[in-house]
C-alpha cells in the first residue's frame, strides 16, 4: 500500500509539474530550454531548475559568457542554439510571428517543421532573414551572414529580397551577395545542435507514447512541443505520421509510434537491460533497455549520455543514443 501511494503521489506531481511546463511552451516562442556554462538573462545568471523554463519577454537579451551555450524553443518545430560569447535580443514572441535578433557571436537555427500561418526570423545585421523551408541555418554577427547547410532562406534589403539556397551564404553587408560554401565542413556549433536534435528525438518517444495512451497532451492542433516528464525536456510530437529533423532523427506522432515500437504499450517481454537495433522505413534505429533518465531539461551542465536508457515512468525502451552522432542528416 505504502508503495502505491508513493507512486500515485509520483504520479500527481509528475502530472502538476507537466500541466505547469506546458502552460509556459504554449504562450509564447523564446522558452528557454537548456543551458550549458554561464548563461546571462537580463544579466541575470539562470540558475536551472526541474520542470522550470524561463522564458524570453519582448525586449529580452540572453548572452552567453566564452564556456555557455543555451537552447532556446521558438515555434513548434524551430529550435535556435547559441554559442560561446553570443548574444540575442527577442524582438516579438509571438508563435505566429516570431523575430528574434542575433546581436554578437552566432547560433544555428534548426527548423524541422514551419506550421502553416507561423513566421521565423532572424534579424543579422540589421536585415531580416526568414525561412520558408525546413532546414539547418547558422547566422553570425561579425561579420553578418547566413549559411544555409540545408533548407531555403530569404533576405530582405532595400526592398529586394534574395533566396538563399543550400550550400550558399549571403553576406549582409552594406550590399548583399551570396556564395558557395562547402556545406560538408562543419562546425563544432553544429555537431553540438545535431546531438541536441537527438536527445529531443530520444524523448520524444516515449511522450508520444504516454500521449496515445491518454496520459499527456499538448496545444497545438497541428502538432508542437510536448512536455515529457521522465526526461524533464520538452520534445516535438507532430500530430500525425512521422517528421523527420533536418539533422536526421525520427519524431513520431502519437498514432505513429505504435507500429514502431509497441513494447511502448506493455507488450512484448521484459523491460530491463538488453538492447537491439533495426530499421523503420529503411533508416537504422538503435533500442536500449538502460537504467532510467534522470537528467534535467535546463541543466547548467551537458545532458548525459546515460539519457539512453529507458523512461522512467513509461516502464518500456526508449531510442538509444544518449551519445548521440554529430553527424550531418540529409
């Protein structure tokens, strides 16, 4: 008896703690969702907390110091890193309309999916760039420019605007011009967003999971962030079918996922220790039956490998790859 009221009270406070961080993700773009290192909000340090994500009002600057980065959610399916010695100013967070400014330094944005009738931009040099196609894009201060690793984007200047595609940079200067670039030579911001984009699709299957099953939600009739309370981050879950990040990961829908991993739902043996791997339509996928995750989703140091391992209140296996590759999807 003691043991079930410890779990239902588990239970209850795990179901506050989710209903509290998904009141926050679903206001507004600029939730603040992970940190590495010093990391300055207003110039005030962030101190991490389990199941607390500041959030970026209008105006807002977030800087990060020479050994900080932070990953900060805009729009359902959009995802901005930033590096060592940046800066940001959020200038709208609206989800339907979301602008942020890259004031120093630079960030990788990472837009796996763009809901219909929802804007991103960033603002480089004082010229506003926007993203009308899923990708990966880096932007940089000094001097300003976009690369586009894969995706399309649009700047606008003098009233012109300029499509930027894959493999290209435009260079925001005084006048604007694009080159080639070698898009296969990438950067340790990158691989650090690429591993970032794992641990998200590591978490996102047993939320998607647990959201079949009845036991969570999330806000967005097309799909969004969704809060999982074993890994204390948030995820993408789309509405239907399955999305696949630009960098390469799996993101499963609710009525998805079942046919990928049913041992999700109770069946299919034992849920401690072993592992396996195979494919789900043609791309390798790795299982693993490791101890529970105990990381938080705002940490002050990098989430740990050991994410691998099982959710601890969804009883079955989670994706392996803690560890993961920061390696480039196409």
């Amino acid at each position: 008896m003691h043991r079930i009221a410890r779990f239902s009270c588990f239970a209850v406070v795990m179901f506050a703690t989710a209903i509290q961080a998904q009141s926050v993700i679903s206001a507004r773009s600029g939730t603040i969702h992970y940190v590495e290192g010093k990391v300055l909000l207003n110039d005030q340090e962030i101190s991490p907390k389990f199941g607390e994500f500041p959030g970026m009002d209008n105006g807002a600057i977030l800087r990060t110091t020479d050994e900080g980065r932070v990953e900060v959610l805009l729009s359902p399916g959009a995802i901005l890193r930033v590096g060592e010695s940046s800066s940001i100013r959020m200038v709208a967070n609206s989800l339907l309309d979301t602008r942020v400014e890259l004031q120093t330094g630079r960030a990788v944005l990472e837009c796996a999916e763009i809901l219909k009738g929802n804007e991103v931009t960033l603002l480089v040099g004082g010229k506003p760039v926007s993203f009308a196609r899923n990708g990966i894009y880096e932007a940089t201060a000094e001097p300003p420019a976009v690369r586009v690793y894969k995706g399309e984007a649009m700047v606008l200047a003098d009233g012109k605007a300029m499509v930027v595609k894959r493999g290209h940079e435009a260079l925001l200067g005084d006048v604007v011009t694009a080159q080639k670039f070698d898009d296969n030579a990438t950067d340790d911001l990158y691989n650090w967003s690429s591993r970032r984009s794992g641990y998200l699709a590591l978490a996102n299957v047993s939320a998607a999971s647990a959201m079949s099953n009845g036991y969570s939600g999330y806000g967005y009739a097309g799909g969004g962030w969704a809060w999982n309370p074993w890994f204390g981050m948030f995820t993408m879950v789309p509405m239907s079918g399955m999305l696949w990040s630009p960098f390469g990961y799996g993101f499963y829908s609710p009525f998805s996922v079942y046919g990928a991993y049913p041992y999700y739902y109770g069946y299919g043996g034992s849920y401690g220790g072993g592992s396996g791997a195979g494919t789900y339509n043609g791309r390798p996928v790795t299982q693993s039956g490791s101890a529970s995750s105990g990381g938080t989703a705002v940490s002050s140091g990098r989430l740990g490998d050991s994410s691998g391992g099982s959710s601890g209140g969804g009883g079955g296996r989670s994706i392996g790859g803690g560890g993961s590759s920061g390696g480039r999807g196409r």
